[in-house]
C-alpha cells in the first residue's frame, strides 16, 4: 500500500468553492485577511494535487526517509482504518457503555501512536513529510521565507465561475478576480499553439497582416489583459515568481506581450522581468530549508544525449528484432500516443547540443553518456551526484491528460539488440538521489488535451526538486536541434563562463537570440522556462 493512499478524494472542488468564498469576504470587508487565507487554501490545494497526482502513480517513495517508519506508518494507518470500521459497527448496533469506552479507549491508543510515527517522520525526514504531510505557508511565511524587495509572487487560481491573481510582495498583498477558468485556458491553448509555430511573431510587421495574424495576435493580447493587465503597475523591473494553474503551467510567461504594447512596438514580458515558474510558493520555502545544509558537488557536468529507441536504429549491431510487449513499453507507447508523438525518434541533435557544452568544460569536470550508455543505469548511478548539473538531452514527457505517465526516456535498447527498460517515469523520478544544483530536461514536449492538467509539468519538476535539484530547466515544446544547441550553448556560456546565476544567464540567452533575425521567432526561445530557485 502507497503512503498516498490516505483515502483521498479528489478535493480540487471543494478548494475552489473555498477559495471563492474567502475572495468574496475579502470584496466586503478588505481588511480582515481573507485575501491572505484564499491564497493560503491554493498553496494547500497545490500540496493536495501532488499527492492525489503520487496515489494515481502508484509511487512507492524510498527515498529520503527511513523503510521502518514507513512500513509502522502503514501498518498504524491499515489498522486505524480497520478499528474506524468496526466502531461503526458497534455503535450503529446494540452495544454497552463499555464496549464503547473499550474501543474508543483502543482507537485514541492508535491515534495517539500514529501521530508520534508521523512526527519522527517529521523531524527524521523533513523532505519526505514535506510531500506527505504538507503545511503550506501563510502569507508572512512567504514574504519572510520565499520574498525579497526586488521579486514579486505572481499566483493564479483557476476556477470555473472567476478565477483569481495574487500579487505578493515583500510588504503586501493585492488580489484581482480574473475571467473564468475556461476563457482563460481557451486563450492559454491559443497562445501555446501559435508559439509552437516557428513562422509565427509577436510583433504586427506591415504586409504581412494577413487574417490569420490578426486573430493570432487578439488572441495573445486577450490573454495578457486578462494575466498582466491588472497588476502591470506593479511589474516595474521585478524578478516575477509564477504559479501558473491548470494550462497556465505550460504558457511561457516570457513571450506575453506587456499590456499597454501592440503592432510592431509589443514588447515581451522578458525584456524588463526576470521570470521564475514555481510549482508552488511553498516549494521554494521547502527547497531552502534542504539546501541550507548542503556541501556543493565537486564536478560540473554529467550528460545523457542521443538515446536508441528502436531496434530499426542503425547503431543495434544485431539485427534481432525483439518483440517487446512488456508492461513498460505499452505505458509508454500509450503516453507518446497521447502526446502525439507517435514513436520516439532518434534525435540526432541531442549529440550536437552536448558536444558544443561539454566545449566549455574541462575533461576532468564532465562526463557523458551517448548512445546505449544514456541508459536508466547511467541516470541511476550513485556517482551521479558529484555532479552540479544534470543535463538530459532526451525526449521528456509532460503528459497533461494522464500527468502519472510523465517521464523521460532513455535508451529502449543494448548493444545487443535487446529491448530494455528505458522509461523513467514519474515514480523513478521521485526515488533518484540527484542532489544537483540543476537538471536540465532540453527536449520535453506535451500534448495539451481537452482537459489540462498542469501536474503533469508539475509532477516532474517537483519529482527531480524531491530528489535532490533545486531548479529544473524544461522545455516546454520540442524545439528545432539547431535552436536547442544555440540556446543551450549561450545558456552555458552565461552560467559557467561569465558566472550568471541560472535564471539570469537563461533570460540573457533568451534576449540574445530574439535580437537576432535568424531566432526572432518566440518559437526558437520561449520554450525555455526555469523553475524553481532563482539565487
């Protein structure tokens, strides 16, 4: 039985319903806190998701906590759950005053156990109770813990009636009701599906406003009226942390036009932001608090590219087809068929980018596996952790329909020509020990299906910050070779060469390329986003 399986139902709902009551007291009476308690219940519902996210993968989670409190939390819950039972039993029955004293005396004994379990998980595992027993941060926790002067927490909170932003700085809060969930994901889907479309621009250049630029272009100032518009007199220069929801996890806020530009004067939010994406505030106050005690690795870089995926792929010697039909492959073929992907191609590129990273870096600093050897062993590798970055150049999956099947995908085959599991899904994630200042996942792509679930970006970020990474770099399309290379090989440079933090040298990299005729295209560099510690 999963740690997760507290029997949760899914409370998504009820989350909305509260924090749309408490916005509502806040209109009436604006000084009594109830904007601070609204944002309080989404940081809440964002530790609850994950956990209902955890249950529907089955995640069986090792890592970074003790496997006898968690089989005596187990064994207390199983029992609790069976005791719950048959006090119901007794007392919707005949029953004596002491059997009801006996079994109530037996439960609190239980109860009473099963809180001591939970608090030795508590103070022995700080990270796993993080997960399991989640205490979001309030409003002063934030600014105290997660705010500076110059950063200003963006949070959204989708709901079906009215949706919500909160702006949150070192010394305040302001709220604004948004248009529904549904106007603002239909806008949303737009805006990421013209991105992915390498001739599309922000800009309106004269002669080639054609019908369909038009739309286009009302479409994206649509949807950044509804998200900037309201708090662009707060924007300045500010570092902005975003927490997205639901279709909004997978819009690059960096490509949003600012509110007040338009034709050929629009200006992206990146030219005067820094952007940081959170999967919640409170992941960063939790991050931290890991990192505060934690001695930096003593290499730079380990790299996994290029993977063999097919048995038809001219790198398998032996020309033994194997039939594989084993459990593993059926999940991933069903993911890369909701993706829309069709079957995992070789990506040549991958070699490329990592050859023009590894340029910048000493031999005795690196290491790389290509090929068969960017395989589950290499990733697996306790010698993986010497290394500050993680750079996995390989097709990553965001799978926003079913966000359990999310994943990256490592070599399917040996040398030999035999079928191997290559498929990190979501649960392995959770159980690395990549204690990394930084992965980077350069070749994710997702389907955006009807109904979008941001967990499945959020799931995977949140899995390699569990094992150990406090900021991911994802993709959040899978961009051209020549692009991705480009944008890696000036991503690296800023970082290692001229000592930009990665935040910094991802937004330098992403304003050198739109600078450029040949990468203009928001297509070429918006995919990029960073999540998580911007220090």
């Amino acid at each position: 039985m999963s740690p997760f399986c507290h029997p949760v139902s899914s409370q998504q709902g009820n989350y909305e319903f509260y924090i749309s009551l408490l916005m509502q007291l806040h209109q009436q009476n604006p000084n009594q806190g109830y904007d601070a308690l609204a944002l309080h219940a989404s940081e809440r519902s964002r530790a609850r998701s994950l956990l209902e996210l955890l249950t529907e993968a089955n995640a069986d989670i090792r890592q970074g906590v003790e496997p006898q409190l968690v089989e005596q939390e187990r064994t207390l819950q199983q029992q609790l759950d069976a005791i719950e039972k048959r006090r119901v039993e007794l007392l919707s029955g005949n029953h004596t005053p002491q059997q009801a004293t006996a079994i109530e005396q037996e439960r609190e004994q239980l109860l009473s156990q099963y809180q001591d379990i939970q608090t030795k998980i508590r103070t022995t595992s700080p990270r796993y109770a993080a997960l399991t027993q989640p205490e979001p941060l309030t409003l002063e926790e934030i600014q105290q813990q997660v705010l500076d002067e110059d950063t200003l927490l963006l949070q959204y909170s989708l709901g079906s009636e009215r949706s919500y932003l909160w702006a949150v700085s070192k010394t305040g809060i302001n709220s604004y009701e948004l248009p529904p969930a549904a106007e603002i994901e239909t806008a949303a889907k737009q805006f990421y599906e013209l991105l992915k479309t390498p001739g599309f621009q922000l800009e309106d250049t004269r002669g080639t406003i054609g019908v369909e630029n038009v739309k286009a272009n009302k479409s994206v100032s649509q949807l950044s009226q509804m998200l900037l518009a309201p708090v662009a007199e707060e924007l300045g220069n500010k570092r902005l942390l975003i927490v997205g929801d639901g279709a909004l996890q997978y819009v690059p806020f960096s490509a949003l036009p600012l509110p007040e530009t338009s034709g050929e004067d629009v200006v992206p939010l990146l030219a005067n932001n820094e952007i940081v994406n959170l999967p919640s505030a409170t992941t960063l106050g939790i991050i931290r608090q890991e990192q505060a005690t934690r001695k930096t690795a003593p290499k730079t870089i380990a790299i996994l590219a290029d993977p063999v995926f097919s048995s038809d792929d001219e790198r398998v010697k032996s020309s033994k087809q194997q039939i594989d039909s084993s459990l593993q492959q059926q999940l991933l073929d069903r993911s890369a068929r909701e993706a829309d992907i069709g079957v995992w191609k070789r990506l040549p590129g991958t070699r490329t980018e990592a050859e023009a990273i590894m340029a910048l870096v000493p031999d005795s600093e690196r290491v790389h596996g290509f090929d068969f050897a960017a395989n589950r062993e290499m990733i697996t590798n306790p010698e993986l952790s010497n290394y500050r970055i993680i750079h996995l150049a390989t097709h990553g999956l965001l799978n926003s329909t079913n966000p359990e099947l999310s994943g990256v995908v490592l070599s399917l085959f040996d040398e030999q020509g035999d079928s191997q599991n290559g498929f990190l899904r979501l649960h392995d994630v959770f159980n690395l020990n990549l204690p990394a200042e930084l992965v980077v996942l350069s070749a994710c792509q997702t389907g955006l299906g009807q109904e979008v679930k941001g967990e499945g970006l959020v799931g995977l970020t949140r899995g390699f910050m569990y094992a150990g990474s406090p900021r991911v770099l994802v993709s959040l399309w899978n961009v051209s070779d020549a692009a991705t290379a480009e944008m890696m090989k000036r991503f690296y440079r800023n970082m290692l060469q001229e000592g930009l933090s990665a935040t910094a040298a991802l937004r330098a990299a992403q304003l050198e390329m739109q600078q450029e005729t040949q990468w203009k295209a928001p297509y070429y560099w918006a995919a990029f986003t960073l999540q998580g510690e911007w220090k």
